[in-house]
C-alpha cells in the first residue's frame, strides 16, 4: 500500500517492524479486527495466546531476551485490564512491553458503557495513565504523530500503553510526512557530572563493590561494561534479576547480593574495608536479612545509585543518586570515565572475599544444575516465584551472556511460563528452561498449549510439592499450613499431554537424568514433573522473610 493510502492500522503494524518486533503476542477480540487484518499482511507474525494476562508476560520475556521491545494486542475495556499485572511489572523492571489495545468506535464513548475499563462505566484511560504514567499512554486519533514519543519511551525501557478506538484503526493516516527531527542523545550537564564524580570516587576507592541490579539486564551497553569492570580489576556482586550478566567464575564476581544470595557477596559488603558499593539498575532495602543496610544507614558517602528515572526513591542516605531520563546514556557514559585510567590494584578482589564454589544442597539444586549440565552453556532460564527460586539462584552457573531472568521485584507468580514461551519467539534455536511450581502451573499452566501449538523449545522444569511451600512455612500451626497451603497434587506429565505436550515424571537424580534425556529427543516442548517430597514445605521461617530475606 502507498503512503498516502495508508490507513492507521497500517501504520502502527508497519511501526512494529521498525521496532525490531517481528511477532506480537495476542488474544484477538472484535474492537481490534481492522489491527488483524493488517497484521495479517505484514510481516509482524501473530502469537495465539490463552489469556492476556500471558501476552502481556510473553511480550515481557521476549523484550529481555531480544533487547528490542515486546509487543501485545488485545481487545479494550476489560481484556485490557487482564493485562495490567504485566505492564506495572514491566514498569517496576525497567522492560520495554508495548500494549495495543482496541476500543469501541468514538460515537459511542458518551453513550455506550459496555466493557468499559473504569468503575463508573465511563471511557478513560485513567487506570494506565495511574500504573504507568500519563506519558507513556496515547489514544490514537487519525494521526500516527504520537508514533515517535511512543518509540522514544520505548527505547528509554518504559512499558508504553496505546489505544486505539475501533472506527480509526481503518481511517487514512493523515500525519504530515515531513522529515523526522533528528534523535537527540547524550546526559544533561548536571547528569554528566554526576557520573563523573560517581567514576572518579570509584577509580580512587580502594575496596569498592559494583552491585547491578535487575534494569541493568535490559541495557544495551551492558556486556562492554561488565567487561571493563572485570579488567580493571573491580569486584562485582549482582542482584537475583542481573545475575545472567556475569560469568560465574570471573575474577572478581562475588556472586549473588540480597535473597538467597552468597555469603562471600554478603561478607564483602558488610567488611569495614570496603568504602564504596556503587548499585546500578535497581537499589538496596529488599529482604535484607544481613542488616547491611544499617550500616549504610549509618555511612552516608558510602552509597552511589544510579538507575531509571521514576524508579522509587531510596531510603538510605547517598553520596550520589543519578535517575536520568535515559539510563542507558548514564551507563555509557560510565563506560567511557572508566575506559581511561582503571582503579589502582587495591581495587581487586579482597583476600579472603573470593567467591567460594557452591555445590547443590537439595534435590531441587541438584535437578537445575543436572539440567544445565545436560544441555550445555546455551540453556537460558527463565525462574517463576515460590521456593525453588533460591534453589535457582543457588544452582545456576551463568555464562555472563544474560542467560538467566527473573521477575525480580515483583515476582507474579507464572510469570516464567508465560515469559519463556515468549522469550522463545526471539531465539528460536536456543532452548529455554522455565523454572515454574505447582502453585504457579495452577494459575497459568494453560498457556503451555500455546509452546505446543508453535513447536517452542521450552523445558517446563516443574517444582511439584503439593503444596505453596512458603505460605506452608510461614505458617504459625500445622492446622494454619493444611488450610492455607496444602493442595491435591496434580499429575503435570497427564495435564501437559491433554494439551499437546510430551512430558516425564522425576523423583530423584536417576529418573531426572532419564527425564533430560527424553527432553533432548522431543522437537517442540516437553515438561518435567519433579516430584519433591511434602517435607520440602516444612519447616519454619520468619513471616517477615518475604519482606527481609532468607
């Protein structure tokens, strides 16, 4: 179709393409068939999804595997707000998801209050506007000009939510086809100093500590930084949702800081030797089980931040806290301050804070280092919330080439399955584990009928206990722990194939590594059921560890 017959629809179909998003995860409804008509000609490919909620989720995991944006397409009112978990997921991790949605035509928004997204049945957009910030929602009208500010917020890692009503999505584009203001880069003056300062404080510190944190994953430049970091001799710690980022033997990795993280990591930090921990991509105060932030309390130019504008403020005192409008220039410029003269070798790791090998402790650590062991160094995983996250954090062996997502900060419970079937769409030669529970294969376990409808090479690794494992250990008495946690177990390996999945039951080392095996010959998805004992849900830890660490 020319230009001047371009219609809407078209053009926010051909915008997809120049985003790098070759698919879009969607569960279709009538305000939006002008969008799939034009979707069907293009070469954007439609994913079939089960429910929204997961488009949401898998345009989430393939934006973190591929680096460009994720995109989903649902219908308006409330199929919009199913899938609302995942943009304000989105947000709070920094990953760039575009939702598009449909609405009813214009004329009837006065009169028409039928699916409307808003308690008092009129047409608004209110309920995004609140989750993500007015500027990161557009309701597009005959003119596709919003088009740009949309890019722009997505190339700066921020979930952008458009509308589109159903008698415009058809309409001719009527946007002036001048010439496209030229992109403007680069900090501000003040940002820049501040990365100055920030890169000369750690270039004289004698024993800092680099934490990244989770939006460092889903910047650009973060493998050139990681690099330079190591070079120079610096020691490194990372957070649950960057620990993909660094290989797990380089010198200087402290390995994991904060929940279920190691103790060399935690025993650097707390060390009185140590005068500077710069935290890039995310912040300290969660589940801190170690009291170190006590001590950052108590040291107000030890602490330096920087991460993503309208990320929540910390309640520690800093030297130095940079949220510039576009993270990924603050780590750029980081990159280039520190290309010049490294830290002084005092700066390499601490005698006695080298990070000591774990070995796996449970069955649950033994089966996710048997996998990886398995299928090699091009595994990628993708962990959902519940108690195998620790085993996952504690097993896992990165190769430093991001091959390890999480839901960091807000961990809904599915998420993984959703996100690695998504993630799947943007590497389709690489296998993908998914890490899930039986709580979470409760609420969007459907969704695996859509790796089998596409042949995905997703591994569902099922944590199956019978139960929520820590709900059962937060539980104050065993009468508490049945009536809240405990739940008939299901027999996965006989779910997954009512919806075309192969799978295989495993209880111990032996029938896992069978298990892995038939993995291996299956060409589309297959599914593990882990059968751990009920005693693994027993045991008590503080109610309060959700809140301050294991």
């Amino acid at each position: 179709m020319t230009d001047g017959a371009a219609t809407i629809g078209d053009q926010l179909v051909s915008s997809l393409a120049d985003l790098g998003c070759d698919h879009v995860f969607t569960l279709p409804s009538a305000n939006v068939d002008p969008l799939l008509k034009c979707l069907a000609s293009s070469q954007t490919t439609p994913v079939l999804v089960a429910n929204e909620m997961s488009a949401g989720f898998m345009a989430d995991g393939y934006a973190r595997i591929t680096g460009t944006p994720g995109a989903a397409l649902v219908g308006g009112g409330i199929a919009s707000l199913y899938v609302l978990p995942a943009m304000v997921n989105a947000r709070v991790e920094g990953v760039p998801v575009l939702l598009m949605t449909g609405d009813v035509p214009e004329d009837f928004y006065k009169d028409v209050p039928f699916q409307s997204a808003r308690h008092d049945g009129t047409r608004s957009d209110a309920t995004f506007r609140e989750a993500l910030g007015p500027e990161c929602c557009f309701k597009l009208g005959t003119s596709s000009k919003d088009w740009r500010t949309v890019a722009k917020r997505l190339g700066a890692g921020k979930p952008v939510y458009v509308s589109v009503p159903y008698d415009v999505q058809g309409e001719p584009d009527i946007t002036p086809r001048d010439k496209e203001p030229e992109a403007q880069s680069g900090l501000e003056r003040d940002d820049l100093l501040t990365v100055q300062r920030v890169a000369g404080r750690l270039r004289t510190a004698r024993h800092p500590i680099v934490v990244l944190g989770p939006r460092m994953a889903h910047v650009l430049g973060k493998d050139a930084l990681v690099e330079q970091l190591i070079q120079c001799g610096m020691r490194v710690a990372t957070s649950i949702g960057a620990l993909g980022l660094v290989r797990h033997d380089a010198d200087g990795y402290l390995g994991v800081f904060g929940y279920s993280g190691s103790e060399t990591a935690r025993h650097a930090i707390l060390d009185p030797a140590c005068d500077m921990i710069l935290y890039l991509g995310g912040r300290p105060g969660q589940r801190d089980g170690a009291g170190w932030s006590k001590r950052l309390s108590e040291q107000p130019d030890l602490l330096a931040r920087i991460d993503t504008l309208g990320s929540a403020p910390l309640e520690l005192p800093t030297f130095a806290d940079l949220a510039p409008q576009d993270f990924s220039d603050a780590i750029d410029a980081l990159l280039v301050e520190l290309s010049g003269d490294g830290p002084n070798a005092a700066s390499g790791p601490s005698q006695g804070h080298r990070r000591t090998e774990h070995h796996p402790a449970d069955l649950m650590e033994h089966c996710i280092a048997q996998t990886q062991t398995h299928f090699g160094s091009e595994l990628v995983a993708f962990v959902d919330a519940g108690l195998h996250r620790g085993a996952a954090i504690r097993a896992w062996r990165s190769t430093g080439q991001n091959d390890f997502h999480m839901s960091a900060e807000q961990a809904p419970m599915g998420w993984a399955i959703a996100a690695s079937i998504g993630a799947s769409f943007g590497q389709r030669d690489t296998r993908i584990l998914c890490i899930t529970g039986d709580g979470c294969m409760h609420l969007l376990g459907q969704e695996i009928a859509t790796a089998a409808r596409y042949q995905s090479p997703v591994l569902f690794l099922v944590a199956n206990n019978g139960g929520l494992g820590s709900i059962s250990r937060r539980a104050q008495t065993e009468d508490e722990a049945q009536a809240l946690a405990d739940r008939t177990r299901v027999d996965w390996v006989a779910f997954a194939g009512t919806l075309g999945v192969q799978g295989a039951t495993a209880q111990d080392a032996e029938s896992m590594q069978s298990a892995l095996e038939q993995a291996s010959a299956a060409t589309g998805p297959f599914l593990i059921d882990l059968r751990l004992p009920a005693e693994t849900r027993q045991g008590k830890i503080d109610p309060r560890a959700i809140f301050l660490g294991a």
